[in-house]
C-alpha cells in the first residue's frame, strides 16, 4: 500500500480454526505466506466466525512436509550409475569448520565468476608481493588472493601440481 498498490490477502478457506488460517500475499514484496494479525476480523466481515470453524484441509506447512516425505530423489540424482570424478581447477571444495558451508558456497560461487579470477588469481603475485610482510594475514586482499590460488590452480586439486592429496581414480572403463 505504502508503493500506491493494494493487494488482497488469501485465506485457504479449509485450513480456518480458533487458532488462524493459511494466509497467503501476493504483494510484490511478500509473494508468501503471511501473519494477518487482524484474520478474526477481516473474515467476520466475510461472516466467517473462525472460532466456529474447523480445519478440513492441510496446510500449506503439512503439504510441504508430506511432498518432501514422498519426494524421489533419484529423479534429480544419478542413481545407479557411475559418476565422472572431477579433478582439477576450479572442482576445489573447502572443509566445512563446524558451520561455515554457507561461506564456503558463496566463496567457491564468488571465485566462479570471471571478475574475481582477474581480480584475485590473475594478480595475486603482485597482490602477495606488496603486502606488508607483518600485516599478510590481516590484509584481506592478501586472503582473497591465497584463496583464489587455492581454488582456481592445480595446487591443491591432488596429483596436478605439488599440492595436497592423492590423484583422481582412473576414469571408469567404457
């Protein structure tokens, strides 16, 4: 309303109790499920009386939880079949430091991308090299650039230059 727009709101009528409904804004904003902290309200002007009502549908929440119970996995997975081992720049992962897989994700997302390698990898001996020798580990550029080498160079992809781990597997045979 305050961007000059109205927007209902909907109530899935089977799922209205004492205790509140599925309600769901189809604002710009919101496009979601919703609190309507006025719904006793809002569905007496409707004549709905909510503390009369009981639920006869499922809700949103219980649809969800029983699509991701029956869900089959093998349909987005490779089940059964033999997968290509992925070695090399840029197929680098990171260890998981208790909780840090979400920065590790947007790390490896972030280094993906052509700008960062220019930025980080393409220039990182220059980058290391005017570091000031006692502040490198503080010098988030110095990191970003270690990081990159990390990723984006055979250094660390095992068997393809000088760095951590055993080789792939030979590929599987045709």
């Amino acid at each position: 309303k305050t961007q000059g727009h109205n927007f209902c709101l909907c109530v899935k009528l089977g799922t209205i109790t004492p205790s509140g409904a599925d309600v769901y804004s189809y604002a710009e904003d919101e496009d979601d499920m919703v609190e309507d902290p006025k719904l006793k309200e809002h569905l007496a002007h409707w004549g709905i009386n909510m503390m009369q009502m009981e639920k006869t549908e499922k809700s949103m929440a219980e649809l969800q939880i029983d699509l991701n119970v029956k869900f089959d996995f093998d349909k987005i997975c490779e089940s059964g079949k033999q997968l290509q081992v992925l070695s090399g720049p840029g197929y680098v992962g990171l260890k998981n430091l208790g909780n840090s897989c979400y920065m590790n994700s947007v790390m490896q997302v972030l280094f993906s991308l052509p700008e960062f390698k220019e930025r980080y990898l393409d220039a990182s001996s220059q980058i290391i090299a005017n570091a000031a020798s006692n502040g490198a580990a503080d010098d988030i550029r110095v990191q970003m650039a270690k990081l990159a080498t990390g990723l984006l160079t055979p250094r660390y992809c095992g068997g393809g230059g000088g760095g951590g781990g055993p080789p792939p597997p030979p590929p599987p045979p045709p």
